[in-house]
C-alpha cells in the first residue's frame, strides 16, 4: 500500500496575543516550540486547521 501524502508545517509567529481557539489549533497540529516543523497526512483536516492560523504557520514546499 502506498504511503499517504505527508505535509510538512512550520510554526513562526508566537500564538501569545491570539484567541484561546487559535492556541487550540497550534496545540492540536502538535506543536510545542516556537519554530518547531512537524509532518502531518495531508487532508481536509489538518488542511482546515492550517487555513485557520495561516498567520501563525507556513506550509514548508520539498
């Protein structure tokens, strides 16, 4: 079977002065630190998440 399709993000900008749902969706994304980069499976759920905070994270192209 084939592996799914990852997306890579980067969390840059600090979630401090944003709304309590803001900080929920960089926490549910797993992010911990301040330019941290995760991978995740690229669907409509994490897509969604990301379209949310565009302003907190950048979506890293390979």
């Amino acid at each position: 079977m084939a592996e799914p399709k990852k997306i890579r993000i980067q969390y840059y900008r600090s979630a401090i002065a944003t709304p309590t749902k803001h900080k929920l969706v960089v926490k549910g994304l797993g992010f911990t630190r301040l330019n941290q980069i995760v991978e995740r499976v690229d669907n409509e759920a994490i897509r969604g998440m990301v379209k949310t905070i565009p302003h907190l994270v950048r979506i890293l192209e390979d």
